[in-house]
C-alpha cells in the first residue's frame, strides 16, 4: 500500500464506477438512502488516514471542500461513517485478547448478546449462523481478568449456554480498510 501523502493524484470519475453498485446497508436491512460513489471515494479517502484534511480529499477527487465537508457530514449523521482514533490494546498494557464463541438458547441469544456488549472487557459482537450464535471480542489485562470474565461475567448471562475461547497468540492482520 502507498502512503496517502505520496499516493498518485487520482481524480473521482464517476463514469469509472461499477454499474452494478448497490447501496451501503446494514446487515439485513436496507438503506433508504444509496450511499453514492463520491461518498464511498471520501469513505476510501478517511479509512487511509482519519486525520486527511478535506482540502487534500477535495484536491485528489476533483471536487470542492464544501461538498467534501458536507458529506461528511451527512454520512456522520446517517451513522454511515465514524472517524475515530483506534488505539492498539497491546501497547496500553492489555495483554490478553480472545474471542468466544457463545451458545445461547434459542429464545434468549439477542437478549444476551445486548448483555454482554454491556461489559467493559467486550469489544465486539456479532449475532452469526453456524457453530456459534454469537461471537465476543475481548480485551483482558491478563489471563487472571480473563479467567474473571468468563467465570464471573459472561457464563452467569441468562441465556448464556455454553462457551470456548480462542486466545489469540498473534495478531498477524488487522485492518479498518476495504475497499468496493
């Protein structure tokens, strides 16, 4: 990947855009509102550097920082698009992370899903088809606080049938950008 600052200027065209773009919806919903190609251009644009100014967006899309900013905007408002800073666990000292896969009873899985995303140490949670029902990101100081989690916090959730952790040993990749 080039770094944003020495990346080629590339313009927006928005004739070089698939025709068979669909628009950006949540998991099982649809939007009401399409999520244009320019916008996904400035989503593109924030996921290489949240810090990029909308001058320097506006300048490689070919468009004004005004439209820049105001769709922005829009898209911060529609719940489309957060820009945050994403620290790295390990070097603020948590130095145990895992994810668990959760059995839950049939008629309690979303209620118990909204529980535990209610706890300090959960980072993510995800609803899935398959061998689990729902998968847990955690972030730990050490073995003992996750040993604490499982034993005190997520296993005394009602609903909460069973559980296996996965310590992760490495984390080889982790990325918040994609592209279309």
């Amino acid at each position: 990947m080039v770094p944003p600052n020495q990346a080629q200027k590339e313009v927006w065209d928005p004739d070089s855009v698939d025709a068979m773009h669909q628009p950006a919806r949540v998991l099982g919903t649809r939007s009401s509102e399409e999520v244009s190609p320019l916008d996904h251009a400035i989503i593109d644009a924030l996921q290489q550097d949240g810090r990029r100014p909308f001058t320097q967006i506006a300048a490689t899309l070919g468009v004004s920082e005004a439209a820049v900013r105001a769709r922005t905007n829009r898209l911060i408002d529609r719940g489309v698009l957060q820009v945050v800073g994403v620290a790295d666990p390990l070097k603020l000292g948590y130095d145990q992370m895992a994810m668990i896969g959760v059995k839950c009873e049939a008629d309690r899985m979303l209620e118990a899903a909204d529980a535990i995303a209610e706890f300090e140490e959960v980072i993510y949670v995800v609803a899935t088809a398959g061998a689990w029902d729902l998968m847990v990101e955690v972030v730990c100081f050490n073995n003992e606080d996750l040993l604490t989690f499982l034993t005190q916090k997520l296993r005394r959730i009602p609903g909460v049938v069973s559980t296996e952790s996965f310590v992760y040993l490495r984390i080889v990749k982790q990325s918040f950008h994609w592209t279309r």
